[in-house]
C-alpha cells in the first residue's frame, strides 16, 4: 500500500511540473490577418446637378469595373457632403483627384476626363493598373 502511494505522489509531482513547464511557455500570438494592400485611388467630387459631373458617372463606373481589386474609385455628391470640397481643396466641380497606392496625391483634374486619359495618368506617375 505504501508503494501505491509513492507512485501516486510520484505521478503528481510529475503532473505538477508538466503543468508548470506548460505554463512557463509563451503561448503563440495569434496572428494577424492580413491587411489588404492599399490601391491607388480616383476621387470624383461632383454632383447630379451638374452636366459634366453626369458625364463622368459612365467613365467611374466603367473604371470601378474593369479595375476592380486593382483601383479604388470613389464618388462623392458635393450636395450630400459639402466638406468633401474643402477636404479635397475642390474650387469647381467635378474635381477628380488620383492617389498612388502610398495615400499621396499625383494629380487632380477639374472637368470632365476620359477614362484613356485617367488611365494614361496614373501610369505617368508610375502606377500600374
């Protein structure tokens, strides 16, 4: 009977540094999910008022589109958010404002503008679409 109890305490000490050693160990950080890359971006400052703002609504959208996961395009109603024009130093509408994938502004443009012409752009600044 004795014996059983040495064994017994034996399995516990056992037990109890086993359980301590895993304590001790840093447990894995769980990792991060990816942040996506950013994309380079279009910012057209326009209204629904306005003709070459209805223009421009096509050649945003045919860009969204065809370069989507690729260009970020964003569309904003000046009507709507009257402080976007001041975000963006907008003076006339529409304002388009193109962005490198850094978040830094390449170049602006006020009227309408052909999407051959935005693409052309965009690679001017070295930005592969």
């Amino acid at each position: 009977m004795r014996r059983l109890w040495i064994v017994f305490a034996a399995l516990l000490v056992v037990a109890a540094i086993a359980s301590a050693s895993a304590a001790a160990k840093p447990k894995p950080k769980p990792k991060a999910p990816l942040k996506p890359a950013a994309l380079p971006k279009i910012v057209d400052l326009g209204s629904t008022n306005c003709i070459p703002c209805k223009m421009m609504v096509p050649v945003l959208e045919e860009l969204k589109k065809e370069y989507k996961g690729k260009l970020t395009v964003v569309m904003i109603d000046v009507q709507k958010d009257p402080d976007a024009m001041g975000k963006y130093k907008a003076r006339m509408i529409p304002t388009q404002v193109l962005f490198d994938s850094k978040g830094k502004e390449i170049a602006r443009h006020t009227g309408f503008w052909a999407k051959d012409d935005i693409i052309a752009e965009f690679k001017k600044h070295g930005v592969k679409l």
